[in-house]
C-alpha cells in the first residue's frame, strides 16, 4: 500500500460566511491544502448550512468576516449570526474538534471580534478547539502564507486527533 493510503483520512466540513469574499478566499485556500492532502472536503455557506452540518466529518472549520450586525459593531456577518445564533443554537457540538478562522479591518474598534465569537460558539456548545485561531486582519490577499502555515497546523494536528 502506498504511504499515501497509510495516512488515516480525515473528512473535514466548513461552514462560513463571506459577503465582500474575503472570508472565501481564505477558506478556499485552506480548503486546497486540505485536498492536496487527500483529505475529504466539503464546504457550505451559512445561509444554506443546517445545525446538523456542523456535526459531519471529523473535523469542523468556522469561519466569518466581522460585521456591524444589527448596529454594533464587532459582530459575527450576518449570515453566521443567524446561523449559529438562532437555527443553531440549540446544539450540542459533543466534544467535535473545531478550528476557527475570523476576518476583520483595523479601521474598526472592535477588530476581528467575529473569530472570539466563534471560539465562544464551540466553548459554550461542548466543541474543542484544536488550534489557534486563525484571524486575518485586512484584505486577505498578499496573507497566503499566513493562511497556508495555519492550514498546515490544522492538517497536522487534525490528522493526529483523526489516527488516536
Ligand atoms: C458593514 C461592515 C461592517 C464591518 N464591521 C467590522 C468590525 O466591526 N470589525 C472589524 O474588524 N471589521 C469589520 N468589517 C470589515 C470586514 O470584517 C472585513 O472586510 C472582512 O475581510 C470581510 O470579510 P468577507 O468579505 O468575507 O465578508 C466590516 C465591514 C463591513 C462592510
């Protein structure tokens, strides 16, 4: 058997919100590394994501820009608020390994609050967070290797959790 086939496979979902595609351009990048792996991918929007998904694969990445939803500023975009907030939010994330990616500008007070959002999300749902969070301050593009060294991290260490 090839050492490829060797490797225990690990089937990840991500959920995220992008409005202005910040926040998918960097899942994107992410994703591809994941897949140059041979790992199983699959990405979902929030507006079109149930609370369920966020129970598939062995692993979970979160990911959203930050928002001034609802007024104030520091918010999670508005589509994972209504996600994660109101069809989700009754669920229990039963110990699931999560990674979080959180997008924001520093023309803002508040920036980059979506990724503490997030953390708290999976904290207060039973999830664990299995690395560092992810948080890309600004346009993403020019931060590939920023994104391309966390996605690293997150293959190393969701493959470890995946063959335990
Ligand atoms: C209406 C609006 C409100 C925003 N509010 C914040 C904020 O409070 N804090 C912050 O860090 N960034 C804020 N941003 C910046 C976005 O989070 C940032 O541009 C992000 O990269 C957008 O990601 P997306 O294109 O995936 O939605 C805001 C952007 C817009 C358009």
């Amino acid at each position: 058997m090839s050492p490829m086939y060797n490797r225990a496979m690990v089937s990840v979902h991500c959920i995220y919100a992008s409005t202005s595609g910040h926040t998918e351009y960097v899942v994107d990048q992410c994703c591809d590394m994941v897949r140059q792996a041979h790992h199983d991918v699959k990405t979902r929007r929030a507006e079109q994501a149930q609370p369920e998904d966020l129970l598939k694969g062995d692993a979970l990445i979160l990911a959203s820009g930050t928002w001034n939803t609802g007024g104030a500023e520091g918010q999670l975009n508005p589509h994972m608020h209504a996600f994660l907030r109101e069809r989700a939010k009754d669920i229990d994330l039963k110990g699931k390994q999560v990674a979080v990616i959180g997008l924001g500008d520093d023309r803002y007070h508040f920036t980059c609050r979506a990724a503490d959002h997030l953390e708290e999300f999976v904290r207060t749902h039973h999830g664990i967070l299995i690395e560092p969070t992810l948080r890309i301050i600004n346009e993403p593009y020019g931060q590939e290797k920023i994104i391309k060294d966390w996605a690293k991290t997150f293959l190393t260490t969701s493959s470890r959790l995946r063959s335990n």
